[in-house]
C-alpha cells in the first residue's frame, strides 16, 4: 500500500520508483477519456486550484473556523453520498474541469488524510472556502488566506520532487491548468455586509486594491514554476439567493450594487492580466468570464433545463449555507431542477454547464 501524504512527508523514491510512477501517470491519463479534445501540440498533465470555497475540496475540513460543510445533507450527490467537504451537492469545478480534460475523476484537498503519491503530479486543490484577494477577508473567517496557499503550493512542489524528478516536476508545473477563483467574498462579506473596508475605500478604489493583490499572488505563482493561469472573473454575486435575502429587498431581486461592483473589479482585471501575459516569460494568464455566462443561466434557467433560479434546494433557500443548511434541512425534491444547491453555491449540474462553457472557449488560449 502507498504511503499517505502528510505535513511530516517522507519517501525516499529512487530512480527506479520514481520512473515506475512516472509511467503509472501516463498510463492513466491515457485511460481516462476526456470530453474536450486538446490541440494537437497541447498537454494538460494536471489541475490546481486556489481560491475560495467555489474551489475548496475539503480544505477547510480541520479549520477553526464556520465556513466548512463535511457534513450532510452536503454531498448528497457525490460518490457513494459522502461529504467531503466540497460546497455542493456533488462534485465542484476543479473535479469537473479534470474529468472533462480526461486528467482524473476527482481532484483532491492538499489537506485530504487520504492524499498519496499517486495523486500529486495530477493536482490538488489549495482553495479555501471563505478566502479572498484581500488579506483581510480570510482573517475574517478564519481561513487560509492566498500567501499560505502560495506556501502550501511550494511544500507540495518539494514532495513532487521526491516522488518523480526535478525534471518531470517542471514539465507538469509548466503544462498544468491553475485556477485562481477569488473575490466574490472580498465584496459580498468584507465590502458589504461586514462593511470593514468601506471605512477605508470607496467601490472604485477597492477594486484596485483587489486586482493588485490578485497580480501579486499570479506573479507568485509563476515564481514557482505555473505558466498556464486561468482566472476566474467574480460571478454576479447579487443574484445569488443569500445577498438576494440580504440585499435585494422585499421581493428579493438582484442586489444591483453587488453586480455593478463585481463588474468593476473584472473590467479592471482583464486588461491586468493581458500586462502579466506580456511581462511574464512564456506564460497564459487567461481571464475566463463566469459573469456573463452565468447571469444568463439565472434569468433565463428554462433554457438550460433549470426552473428555479432564486432559491437553493437546502432549507428555506434563502440564507442557508455552511452550518445552517444541515441534517436537519428540508432538501428540495428535485435537485436538478436548481441552479443553487444552498443559498450561495451552486448545484452539480449548474457548474457542469458553466465549466462546459469555459472548458471549449478559452482552452485553446492556454496554446
């Protein structure tokens, strides 16, 4: 049996083992047959992600913090109705990503007690659930914030090392996807409903202090050998059912102020991140909008198969989320029916059209 990887790592692979594992990489992904067809002169070897909880596997799990969910009705879904501490009914978009490249079925917390060597040089996830560009949002929360990510990012390239190779390390670290998915909680909790920052900035100026610590945190990233960089635009946060309860009146609209502000922050993150693909050697920094394609999915739900679009199947659906969406919780009868599994993330079903979208858009940007 493989040894477990823990925070006290240690296998001494020789040269032998590590070709052997190597090999047994290769023969994998071949095995597994992706929907999205690459490029002839393109390979995607393995997804990361950093960010927040729309990307958080299981992160989160052993924090001291609220903002976890391994716990039922979560996972409902998933393999076997485990819950894993994903922030959905079933799998999440780094999953769904890996199983349409044809990588792997799942992609695993780094902080998983069930994490072996066989599953490092297919990727991991760093992401924690609550976690924002703004330092400030994860001490919040109480979550890893992106600078430990960045940390845990480089102990995991050690253990890379010991498994298959300096050489072979750096091809996957050069070839993989990263995803960065942050921001939706910088606005909808640190800016709005906590209120912290608007002391010190107003919508505008918050907006750039966002996308230079995202710059910051991709430019960190590519230090550490990542080339290909897929970042998420934040999505309309205003019309998911929490800020709707929160912010959208008595007839829970769309919290317009939210919306404009998310808006902001991706018209200013684009072109950034045009700048870092110019200036940075060899690099893909891609800015992949989920905004647009998503606030299409909530207001025209019929057209994708969905029929309703304000509420999620947990509870109430109006503010349950984390803790307050629970064993106790009435589930919707028909969870294909949702776009939102509880009132902030959304169901299985809804990610899989969203990253269907994204996956045969911008893939061949990462050439």
């Amino acid at each position: 049996m493989m040894k477990q990887i823990h925070s006290n790592y240690s296998l001494p692979f020789d040269n032998l083992r590590r070709f052997w594992l190597f090999g047994f990489l290769l023969l994998l992904c071949r095995c597994c047959e992706g929907i999205v067809k690459l490029p002839e002169n393109m390979t995607i070897p393995a997804v990361f992600a950093f960010g927040d909880s729309i990307v958080d596997q299981g992160n989160n799990n052993k924090l001291k913090t609220a903002i976890y969910c391994n716990f039922v009705p979560y996972g409902k879904d998933f393999q076997g109705g485990i819950p894993t501490g994903r922030f959905s009914n079933g799998k999440t978009p780094p999953d769904i990503i890996a199983e349409e490249l044809g990588i792997k079925d799942l992609i695993q917390a780094y902080q998983d007690p069930n994490l072996t060597v066989h599953d490092l040089p297919t990727g991991v996830s760093f992401a924690s659930g609550g976690c924002g560009y703004d330092p400030q949002t994860s001490n919040l929360m109480s979550v890893t914030p992106l600078s430990s990510q960045v940390e845990q990012f480089k102990e995991y390239i050690g253990k890379l090392k010991a498994a298959v190779g300096e050489d072979t390390t750096n091809q996957i670290l050069r070839n993989a996807m990263h995803l960065v998915v942050a921001g939706s909680d910088d606005l909808a909790n640190t800016y709005f409903t906590i209120g912290i920052r608007r002391l010190q900035y107003d919508v505008n100026s918050y907006a750039d202090f966002l996308v230079d610590s995202a710059s910051i945190f991709i430019q960190d990233l590519y230090k550490l050998g990542a080339r290909r960089i897929a970042v998420f635009s934040i999505p309309p946060i205003g019309c998911v059912p929490f800020q709707r309860t929160l912010a959208g009146g008595s007839t829970r609209r769309c919290a317009d102020s939210y919306n404009q502000a998310a808006q902001l922050v991706n018209g200013k993150m684009k072109p950034q991140l045009d700048l870092l693909t110019q200036s940075l050697a060899e690099s893909r920094v891609v800015y992949i909008d989920v905004y647009k394609p998503f606030l299409d999915l909530i207001q025209h739900p019929s057209n994708y198969g969905f029929e309703v679009n304000d509420k999620g199947c947990c509870g109430t659906g109006n503010i349950e989320v984390t803790m307050l969406c629970n064993k106790y919780s009435r589930i919707c009868g028909n969870v294909s029916e949702y776009i939102f599994w509880d009132s902030y993330h959304p169901t299985e079903r809804a990610y899989r059209v969203l990253v269907k979208d994204v996956i045969i858009n911008y893939i061949e940007s990462f050439v």
